[in-house]
C-alpha cells in the first residue's frame, strides 16, 4: 500500500473520486481542485471558483468534472500542463441554485453529469449540450457495462436507452432503501449496492435479498461507496470501517483499515486503475492498494513481533524467529502469528533435523514441538546448524566463541561437547567433509580448519592468505562448491589449491555499485539469491547445461531495512518466499511478478530566463530559446504505482556531454546556464533490471548573445571594415608624406653625393694635373739638366779643342 497525505499532493484532505487517463496518470477530485500525479510528482489545478470537485471522469482524450454549479473537462496542453473548458457555462442561468454535479459516466459519443435534479448530456461531437429535469425525484446515475441505469427517489429504477427511460424495477417500501450506491453485473443478474442493507438482486421488476456470507458484517456497516472489480469480485468503502473486500459470490476476503495500514477509515471513493490498483479517495488523504502486487508485507505495528532473522516450514507450520523470539502460524491461515512462550530473546537460526526443528537463539538451542519449546543446549549465542557428512546423528553449531557438536540421543538433541583450538566467533561457517571446516569472520578473514577424528579439537587452524576481508562479507555451500562473496564480486574455492578464485558468472548477482551484503541463501530449488542496494537477485540452472539465468526483483535495501549481513529469505511453496526485514517480512510470489513493458514520458519542460521568470514550453516542437533563457528544467515520470516498483533514469545531453550519466532515482534535471549552440536531451528509465521499451528525446537550440548574433557580426564586419578603410587610408597618408620625405631626402642625398663626387672629380683632376705638372716640371728640370750637362760637355769639348788648338 502507498500512501499520500495532504502534504505529500499539496491539496486539502477530503478527495472524492479518482480516475486514469490512457497514459496512465492519476487525476482525483479534491476540495481544492484537481490534482495530477505521473507517479512521480504531483501537480495541483485549482477549479472554477476555488469549489471542491466532487466528480469527475476519464473519457477518450480528456478529464470531465463536475463541482458546484459548474461542469465541463480538462485536456493537456503541449506543455504539459492541464487547461480547462466550461461546458456549463453556455446553460449558466439555467443552473440550479447551489447544484452540485456528483457523477460522470460516459458511453459512446456521450458524456452524462448528474446532480440531484437533473441529467446533463454533452455531445462530444457536435458539442451541444441538453438536460432532463426532474426536481422532486433526485437521480442517481450508473454504469453497467455499456449500458446506463438511474435510480430516482421515488424508488424506481430505469435503464437510459437512446434517451428514453425504461422501467426495470421498484424498490419496495418496506424495505426503506432511499438511495443505491451502485448497480452491479453478477451472473448476468443486475444485483444493488445499498448503504446498510447489504445487497439486493433485481428480479421480476423488484428487489431480492442477496444472501451472502458478508452480511453479518454488512448489516452493522454503513456503505458508502462499492465497486466492482475486474475479476468481479468487490470492494465496498465504508464510513468507520475502511474497505471490505469481497468475491464475486460474497464472502469477505480481507479487511482493510487503519489498524492493518489503510490512512483513514472513512472512504469517500475507489477506483480500480488499468494495473489493477486499488485507489481510495478518503476523507483524510489518499492510498493506492496494490492488490496484485507479487509482494505482501507485514508490519509490526505495535513492536511486538520485531525483526525477521530466520523462517522454516515445519510440519505445516510456519515458523518466525525475531529479535523478540519465536512465533509460529498454521501455514495456509490467515490467522496473527502466536508467540511460542520460553523463547524470549533474540533468534539467530532455525533448523529442521529431520523430525525434530531446532532453534538457534542467543541463550542456545531450543527444541520445537508445535508451540511448545524446550531448551536443549545451554550455550551463549548460537549462530546456525550445519549436518556432518556421514554422522546422521550428529551436527556441527557455530557459536559466540567457536564451534561445538550436538549429539541426538534417543531420539532428543543435546549439546555433547565444544570442539577446543578454535574461539573465535563463527557465524558464516561450513563443513565440507567430515574434517575439513570453513569459518568466514568479516574482520579477521576466512580460517581452514581440520578436526581430528574425535571431532574433539582441531590438528590445524590455518587462516588463508590472499584473500581480501570484507564488511558484510560470507561464505556458502552451494552444492559440492564453496562461494565466498566480498565487494568485489564471488569466489569458488579452488578444492586442489585451496585458495578462491573469482567467478565471473555467479559475480553478476552482485552488480558493480550494488553490493550491500555478502550475504548469499542457496535454497532447495537450486537458486542463490543475493541482496543488493536496489533490488534482490537471484540465479538458477538454465535449460542447458553448464548455463544459468539471472534474475532481478526491485526490492530495494529502504524497504528491507534489514541488519547488514542478516538477509535471509526462506522458501514457503514452490515460487512463494518469507524475506525478513526489520519490524516484519515481505511474502514474495514469482509467479506474480509482471513482466510488463514500461514507457517513459517527457512530462513538461521549464525555460528559465531569471529568478522570477520560469516558463513552461511546448514539448512537442523543436526548442528555440534566446540567450538568457538558457536554464532548463526536464520533468520525466513512469505511471508505475507499485510500491515496490524501484524506477531509475538516466539522462543524456547531446551538445554538452554525449555520455550517459549514472542511473539514479530523480524524476527531473535542471541544466543552468548552458552556452548557446545546439542540443538533444535524452532519458530512460529502468524498473529493477527493465528498461524502458522507448527513449524520450528533445531538441532545442540556444541562440547566440545579441554581441554574437548575424547582426552584431555584420555590424562587427562593418565596423572593423569602416576602421580598416580608415586606418588604411590614414597609413597610406603617412606613407605617402614618407615617401615624400624620403624622396627629397634621398634626392638631397643624391645632389650632396653628386657634388662631391663632382668635388671629388675635380680634385682627382687637380691631383692629376699636379702630378703632370710636376711630372713636367720634373721632365723639364731633366731636359735642362741635361741641356746644361750637353752645354757643360759642349763647354769642355769647345775648351780642349781650344787647348789643343
């Protein structure tokens, strides 16, 4: 059973009626409005002048309602929000002083509102609306099938066809019955619901007690509402005593009420939805009974029972061991579960020696015989049992501090003696041959032991190296293996080498980031069973050899609640099992676990732009969002309402991350701030091990900033080419006077180089005209030298001629 009070729907308490439409989603009627829930979250739409809606209706694609003094219906939007349409409000002077429309029912192209007064008929097609009036003689409207029926004060009973009342029945005076709460099918016999009567079949045009075995109960309840349920049996809510539930030839099946979980007692309306979930509108709040659940659970309310640590079917008995002993049931009753007196304490095991049921409990062993408890074996904290091949008369117990031998003896357990060399406390333990024993002890590590042929003490004590400790961790027997689990997956002893060896295979029951306990059950159909953060799993052998099938159930560890390494799940039948869990056990039934396809749905997504501008968005169009709107928010649900139904998502967004993020359990993400650009969001969700058949998708785009958009870019392009041609024209300015400069410079620089190359010329000339000159005047001086030497020699010639003249 789910509950949900008025803060959890945000809404008043009082709820009159509730309804699906074909998606799935729950809609009931409040004295504040509608309310809508997609199984994750609720959302409430006030009504027409804040009135209570008393009624209202899923027909084809929309929501009809009907209030004071005003009806019409109410369709979603593609932004996911719900829009309302009046119909009345066409006849609105016509109405009836302070009239209330109190059923709905709809049949081919009509939908019907009833008051007390009068019958509304609204054409969905042609949206006309007409009316029948009948003030002195009150309606009452049903729905059989896909035929209408109405009641009317006087006592007359009529069957609506195309229009026309015909007569079907008259309700007795004496019987002094004003009003039926409804008109069901039995057999193909028209049988009616009254409020303190019981019920009443229609025969020969009047009304016949029903015999039932629920009349003993009937007659001292006042009925309210009653409905028909689609196996056809029934359910009946009453005023002070909750929900009786009925078969179809009447005997009562269970009663539901506050004492066994229901929120109120006083029951307004129910409503079976398309999972066969019974939904109950109350005065104060509103629960969803999973009446079909694979799962059944019992609570302790009063703390009297406590924690399931241990279960056994015992000569068709059932028996319980808790933290506050040892109760006991007949196995196919449904009586309370009776406590076995002499049994106070904690119980650790349960354990069927053959005939004999022995009970390991923190004062030691107690014999069972049907409610009666003996105790056997006085030693502190036995833990379990274990048989020793070979020795039928004798079994192995581990205790607080070791292992010890119990011994039967004419037919009657007893403990024979502690077996010495071991102390330490030996909770997961097992025993392979007749010497060989495992001990598993979470903090200290896994001890091989080898008991001597007495079984009095033990030749060795060898503690396995290699092997990592683990909080929660445990040892098992599967079969002729060994299984020790830890965090980091299951390992098969390796008999030859002794030492453990990972199994890739039977790992899979514990997946990564699901380990909770090494916990481990191996039952007698050959399945091991695990316990994990999300859910229970279990193995078995497949078709074919040497292959094995996986199985998940979504059972999370917030719904067990049991202590770490304590797990424990017995076999009752067949496929029914007893899982414990703190304050109580669940019954499990795999026959009835559904293997329905699920769907996700992309329920509304919220653009925000600042903190007081949220806006919700068309769903169903492509996305074009400006810059500053570039928060959005996506709400996703599954329309599951099983309470044990673990729904997980995971999301995508295309354009930022296109990987998936990890699985976990909100309904709804919130991406801030996003850079502009181009996304695809992406999610799926998952029910234990299920995904969903489809994955919802939204595109959108995130425009560019104004200082980055096509505009702003040419303006940019303009601005910069503008600058460019005016810088450009400004550099060629100055190059230009550059240039100028520099050529008068140059041309300066020529002229100076000109003239004194010119000068230079000219004094390289005169140089040279030096040098020819004295070159000349040098020529001359040699001339003349040798003139006055040729003189000098003429002289002196002419003078010796002389003398020798």
């Amino acid at each position: 059973m789910i509950k949900f009070s008025a803060s959890e729907y945000g809404a008043e308490n009082q709820n009159w009626d509730v309804t699906q439409n074909p998606q799935g989603n729950i809609y009931v009627a409040n004295n504040e409005g509608l309310l809508e829930y997609d199984g994750s979250r609720w959302a409430l739409y006030p009504s027409v002048h804040n009135a209570a809606i008393r009624s209202l209706s899923s027909y084809k694609d929309k929501i009809y309602t009907g209030s004071y003094m005003e009806f019409g219906f109410w369709t979603k939007t593609d932004k996911g929000v719900m829009d309302y349409h009046s119909i009345s409000n066409s006849i609105k002077k016509e109405l009836f002083e302070d009239e209330i429309i109190w059923n709905i029912e709809g049949l081919d192209k009509y939908v019907i509102f009833q008051s007390y007064n009068r019958l509304y008929f609204y054409d969905t097609d042609s949206k006309e609306l007409n009316y029948t009036t009948d003030k002195e003689n009150n309606y009452r409207l049903f729905k059989v099938g896909q035929k209408i029926y109405l009641q009317k004060y006087d006592g007359r009973i009529f069957n609506l066809e195309n229009g026309t009342e015909k007569l079907i029945a008259t309700i007795p005076k004496n019987l002094n019955i004003k009003f039926l709460l409804n008109i069901f099918s039995v057999n193909d016999e028209l049988v009616v619901l009254t409020r303190t009567k019981g019920l009443y079949k229609i025969e020969n045009q009047t009304l016949k007690k029903w015999n039932i075995p629920a009349d003993t109960l009937l007659k001292n309840t006042r009925v309210f509402r009653g409905i028909q349920l689609k196996d056809k049996s029934f359910m009946l809510g009453t005023i002070s005593k909750g929900i009786v539930s009925m078969s179809i030839d009447g005997q009562i099946t269970s009663l539901i009420n506050q004492t066994n979980g229901l929120s109120n007692n006083t029951v307004l309306n129910l409503f079976e939805d398309a999972d066969d979930n019974i939904w109950a509108a109350l005065d104060n709040g509103l629960d969803c009974i999973n009446r079909q659940s694979y799962i059944r659970e019992y609570n302790d309310r009063d703390g009297t029972f406590g924690t399931t640590y241990a279960s056994i079917i015992h000569n068709e008995k059932l028996y319980i061991g808790t933290n506050q002993g040892l109760f006991y049931k007949n196995i196919d009753s449904d009586e309370s579960l009776k406590f076995i007196k002499g049994t106070e304490g904690q119980v650790w095991s349960l354990y069927a020696a053959k005939s004999q049921l022995l009970c390991g409990h923190n004062n030691g062993v107690f014999s069972i015989n049907e409610n009666k408890a003996s105790l056997v074996a006085h030693i502190d904290g036995v833990w379990n049992f274990r048989a020793i091949p070979n020795q039928p008369d004798k079994l192995l117990l581990g205790h607080y501090s070791g292992l010890a031998i119990m011994k039967k003896d004419r037919n009657v357990w007893n403990l024979d003696h502690k077996i010495e060399g071991f102390e330490i406390s030996s909770r997961f333990f097992e025993i392979l041959d007749t010497h060989e024993v495992w001990v598993n002890h979470e903090t200290k590590g896994i001890y091989r032991l080898e008991l001597n042929n007495d079984l009095l003490s033990f030749n060795s004590v060898t503690l396995i190296p290699d092997i990592e400790k683990s909080k929660g961790s445990g040892i098992i027997k599967m079969g002729h293996d060994l299984l020790y689990t830890n965090q980091k997956g299951i390992f098969k002893l390796e008999p030859s080498s002794k030492s453990f060896i990972k199994d890739s295979t039977l790992s899979r029951l514990i997946p990564h980031g699901e380990y909770l306990s090494g916990k481990l059950v191996f039952d007698k159909k050959e399945r091991l069973w695990s316990f994990n953060q999300n859910h229970i799993a279990y193995t078995q052998k497949g078709p074919l050899n040497n292959m094995v099938t996986f199985n998940s159930i979504p059972i999370q560890n917030n719904w067990r609640e049991m202590t770490l390494s304590f797990e424990n799940i017995t076999q009752l039948d067949n496929n029914k099992y007893l899982i414990g869990k703190t304050n109580g056990y669940l019954l499990l039934d795999l026959d009835k676990i559904p293997n329905n396809s699920h769907q996700l749905v992309l329920e509304k997504v919220n653009v925000t732009k600042n903190e007081n501008s949220t806006k919700n968005v068309s769903k169903l169009d492509k996305g074009q969002f400006q810059y500053k709107e570039s928060t959005l928010n996506f709400n996703y649900s599954v329309p599951q309402y099983n309470k044990y139904a673990n729904v997980s998502y995971q999301y995508q967004l295309e354009g930022l991350n296109d990987s998936w993020s990890e699985w976990n359990s909100t309904s709804s993400i919130t991406f801030e701030k996003l850079p502009f650009g181009d996304y695809v969001f992406r999610a799926r969700s998952k029910i234990g091990s299920h995904e969903s058949v489809n994955t919802i998708r939204y595109s959108f785009t995130i425009a560019r900033p104004f200082y980055l958009s096509n505009i702003a870019l040419l303006a940019y392009a303009l601005v910069i080419f503008c600058l460019g041609l005016r810088i450009h024209k400004s550099y060629k300015r100055y190059y230009r006077r550059l240039n100028r400069k520099a050529m008068l410079e140059s041309q300066r620089e020529i002229q100076l180089k000109y003239i004194k190359s010119e000068q230079e010329m000219i004094r390289l000339k005169n140089e040279k005209l030096n040098q020819e000159i004295e070159s000349k005047n040098s020529e001359l001086a040699i001339s003349t030298m040798s003139l006055v030497k040729r003189n000098e020699l003429l002289r002196r010639v002419k003078k010796e001629l002389k003398k020798k003249q």
